[in-house]
C-alpha cells in the first residue's frame, strides 16, 4: 500500500459504505469523508447549508451539485486529508466525479480504486428499516444483521439509539430509484477508467470488510 490512497466507496443506500468506511479509518488511517454525514451535521446545527440539505433529504432527493461539490471541496482542502482519504457517498454524479478528479489531479493525486458494494434492493429495504444508530458517537447497528449487545443503547457509551429520518420505508424506496437514475451511471465511468473494483455487499459484514482490506492493502 502505497502512502496516501484515495478510496471511493460506490453503492447504493444502505450498501455498506459508512460501515466499510470505518474499517478503512480505522485500519489504515484514511480520512472518512461523508457527504451524508456532513449534511447531516449541518442539519443539526441549523445551518444555512443544513435548512437547505434538509428539503432534499427528507423526500430522498440528491442535493444540487454546486452546494455538494463545494462542501466536499472544502473538506477535502483540510490538512487531514494528505494522508489519504475514504469517500463515501461522493461522488454520486458525473458532475461529482469530474470535480472530484480535477480537484485531486491539482495535488498530483488521484483515486485508486471505486470499490462497488452490490446488494439487491429487497436486502437495501429490510437492512436500511432495521438501522439505529448513535446520535453521540455516530456508531451504526442493524436489528437484523448487526444488533447493539443492550436493546436500544449505543455499545460504546450506552446513549439512546436512534433511527434516520431518511428511512422511512417511502423514503428509502425515493432513494433508491434516485440512486438507479443518477448514481449507478458512475459504475461505468469507473470501470472505464479501469478503477472499478465490485465487492458482493451480501456477505456477512466481516467477508465484505475482508475483501475492501484487500483491494486497499493492494493499492
Ligand atoms: P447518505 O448518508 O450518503 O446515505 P446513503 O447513500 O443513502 O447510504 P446510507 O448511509 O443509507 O447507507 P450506507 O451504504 O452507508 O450503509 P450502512 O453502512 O449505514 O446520504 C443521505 C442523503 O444525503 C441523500 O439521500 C442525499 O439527499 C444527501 N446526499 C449525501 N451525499 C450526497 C451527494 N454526494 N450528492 C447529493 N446529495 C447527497 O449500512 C446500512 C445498514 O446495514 C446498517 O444497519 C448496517 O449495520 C447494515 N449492514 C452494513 N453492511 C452489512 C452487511 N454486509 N450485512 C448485513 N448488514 C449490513
Ligand atoms: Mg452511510
């Protein structure tokens, strides 16, 4: 593994990305940039950026281009971020992805692998209504899959867990087909440019976190 590596992880809501981009920070050391994540900070506090990320969130709806490219421009500008970075829900256009490597070009940089995390879309439902996560700490759980060891309490500091307001069954089938029409065109971007790595996201979470480790160990 090369020194700072640039990861995208591409798939569908509910896929495993934010569970995968954990590992990755953890284990290597890779920034975990969110663009969900980020939105939803500003979200909770309120900010300008979060009023408007709010209107498109709640009805499952991409967030305009302009306002995503510069939030993530910004972070990506960071210190932080010299020492390789995790991507996980960005880029979710062409317009995204093209910012994205001109952008990392500009530093002499670039990604190296988009790993595609594939699950159909009855296993994205079930998984995304059974998740709760920590509104402290951010950890995420799964009643099905991946349940906190004390019902309803986050394993690390025994806060209340909650569920995403984006989850609602109607709203994550919204996402979906937003995911179909917009997002899941970047499959070929990427594997036209060769960087396309396909991972079974099916697997129990270890077999998945298994295979990323390896793509990114090989970079
Ligand atoms: P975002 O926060 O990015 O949500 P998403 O893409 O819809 O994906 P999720 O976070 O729901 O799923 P995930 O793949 O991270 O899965 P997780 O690891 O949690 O975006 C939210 C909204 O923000 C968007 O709708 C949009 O409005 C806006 N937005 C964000 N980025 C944007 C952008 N770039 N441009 C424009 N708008 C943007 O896992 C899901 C569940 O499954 C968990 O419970 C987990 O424990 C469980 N699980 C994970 N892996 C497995 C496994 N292998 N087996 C069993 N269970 C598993
Ligand atoms: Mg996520």
């Amino acid at each position: 593994m090369s020194n700072a590596i640039y990861i995208i992880l591409l798939g569908a809501p509910g896929a495993g990305k934010g569970t995968q981009a954990e590992v990755l920070h953890a284990r290597f050391g890779l920034t975990h940039i969110s663009s969900g994540d980020l939105f939803r900070e500003n979200v909770a506090r309120q900010t300008p950026l979060g009023v408007l990320a709010k209107s498109y969130m709640d009805k499952g709806e991409l967030v305009p281009d302009d306002v995503t490219i510069k939030m993530v421009m910004e972070r990506i500008a960071r210190p932080d971020c010299a020492r390789g970075v995790v991507f996980d829900g960005f880029p979710r256009t062409h317009a995204q992805a093209q910012a994205l490597d001109a952008a990392l070009a500009q530093q002499s940089k670039k990604i190296g692998a988009a790993v595609f995390i594939q699950v159909r879309d009855q296993v994205l439902i079930e998984r995304l209504t059974a998740r709760w996560s920590c509104p402290a700490c951010g950890a995420v759980y799964n009643l099905l899959t991946n349940p906190p060891r004390s019902a309803g309490q986050c394993d690390k500091d025994t806060r209340a867990l909650t569920q995403r307001e984006d989850d609602k069954p109607e709203t994550v089938r919204r996402r979906l087909a937003v995911y179909q029409q917009q997002t899941a065109p970047l499959i070929e971007y990427y594997r036209q440019t060769g960087l396309l790595r396909p991972v079974d996201g099916e697997q129990m979470i270890e077999r998945v976190t298994a295979e990323v480790v390896a793509i990114a160990q090989a970079l």
